[in-house]
C-alpha cells in the first residue's frame, strides 16, 4: 500500500500541474462572442480524471482549484483567486471537479481501454462542465447570457477537445499497464 501511495501522490502533483499548463494555452475569440478565450483547461481535466485512478483525479482538479484559489496564476489566461469562483467561471471550475470525479468512475468500469467509450466518456465528463458553467451563468445572467457567453463561442471546441481527449485516454489505457 505505502508503495503506491508515493507514486499515486506524485501523479497527483503532476496532475494539478498538467492542468495549470494546458489552462494557459488559449485561442482567443472575437469581442462579439464575449472575448473569452477556448483553452486546453477542460482538456486536461478530462484527460487527468480518466488516466488518474478514482478518486486521484478529482483530487489533482481539487489540488488545482486550491492552488488558484490561493492565488497562483494557474486558471486560464493567468487567472487566479476565491473570485473567480463567484464570477462567471466559477460554475465551469466547481464542474471540473465534478467531472474529473465521474471520468474515474468511468475508468474504474474500463471506459478508457474502449475508443468509444473513452470517447463517450469524454463527452459525458464535457457535459458535466458545461452544464455546471452554464447552470451558474444563467444564474449570474440568465440563459439568453449564459448560452451566448458559455456555450455558443465553445462547442465546436468542446467536439474537437472530446475527440482529441478521448483518442489521447484511450491509447494510454488500452494496455492499462501504462498509466
């Protein structure tokens, strides 16, 4: 048990870490779909919550959220804070956790070694964000807002980033030996 602990924490580390990386890799989008950026932010969350074992993942996106929330620049863009948790990203952020979480319930089950349940999976966990970002804009905002500035500018993103996160899961863990 104390053998794997050690490793297990490491990759948890480097879990939180990956995430901050990808977060500040950002395209931008024009002024008129809210300028806020696409990032590799929900990427690597996905990705972290398949390939880390249940609940490690979630525990990397907790060690992440806690991390901004202190104050590091690790969200997207440099962003960091307890308030972002209050303003519009924050429904987005609590549904990292969230998802990270049921990605490594769906691993548990053997969703990852399966293209397309690693793709399902991706999907699913990418529904779990956006539905929690988009829940809490509309409670900011309204829905008109939420879907304008939430969903609109970012589900072809989102597609591209469930197939990208689904094919990178699945050719780590088809020979589940290798993470």
């Amino acid at each position: 048990m104390k053998q794997r602990a050690l490793p297990l924490l490491f990759r948890l580390v480097l879990g939180a870490l990956f995430i901050a990386l990808l977060a500040q890799l950002s395209i931008p989008s024009p002024q008129a779909l809210g300028g806020i950026p696409i990032t590799g932010q929900s990427l690597a969350v996905l990705l972290v919550g398949l390939l880390l074992p249940f609940p490690w993942g979630g525990g990397a996106v907790l060690l992440y959220l806690l991390l901004g929330g202190l104050g590091l620049p690790v969200f997207a863009e440099g962003g960091s804070g307890w308030p972002s948790f209050s303003g519009g990203s924050g429904g987005f952020l609590i549904g990292f956790f969230i998802a990270a979480l049921g990605m490594g319930l769906l691993r548990r089950r053997g969703w990852g070694q399966h293209l397309g349940y690693s793709l399902l999976a991706n999907g699913l966990g990418t529904a779990v964000i956006v539905g929690s970002g988009l829940l809490w804009l509309a409670y900011l905002y309204g829905w008109g807002k939420a879907l304008e500035y939430g969903f609109y500018p970012f589900w072809l993103g989102a597609i591209v980033k469930i197939l990208l996160g689904g094919f990178i899961a699945w050719s780590m863990l088809r020979n589940r030996n290798a993470v």
